[in-house]
C-alpha cells in the first residue's frame, strides 16, 4: 500500500459508533496537500486507521445534497 498523508480540516458531524468505537464520519479531509474533499467513511478510536470511503468535491457534494433533499428517506425493510 502507497504512503499518504491526510490531515481531518473539520469535522462535520459522527454520524454512528460501533462497540469497537469505530465510527462513522462526514469530515474535511486534505489528502496528501491536496485541496480539501468532503470524505464519508469509518475511522478508528484514534484516527490512525479507517475503512474505504468516498470522496466528493465540493461540486459533488452540492448534488448529493440537493438530490436528499427531493427524497423521502425511509427505514429500509429488514
């Protein structure tokens, strides 16, 4: 696996916590020096290790939020 580096700018919300107390971020995250990305993934207690995520730009994100806000979100069938 490559070397990165990546510094969390902001959080903006938790949005889950497992009982291993990983948990599920909506950040800020500046990739290698790169400008920073919205970034939706899950991190370790200490910030040090994380799941696959997404990134979005800040175009990206506009569109996300605008196609949630045409949808009614309901809790899926189990």
């Amino acid at each position: 696996m490559d070397n990165f580096t990546y510094t969390i700018e902001q959080n903006l919300g938790i949005l889950s916590q497992s009982n291993q107390g990983w948990t599920k971020e909506l950040n800020v995250i500046s990739w290698n020096g790169h400008p920073a990305k919205y970034d939706l993934r899950e991190w370790s207690p200490e910030h040090d290790k994380m799941t696959k995520g997404i990134t979005l730009t800040p175009q990206e994100m506009r569109l996300l939020q605008a196609a949630i806000a045409t949808i009614e979100i309901a809790t899926p069938a189990e």
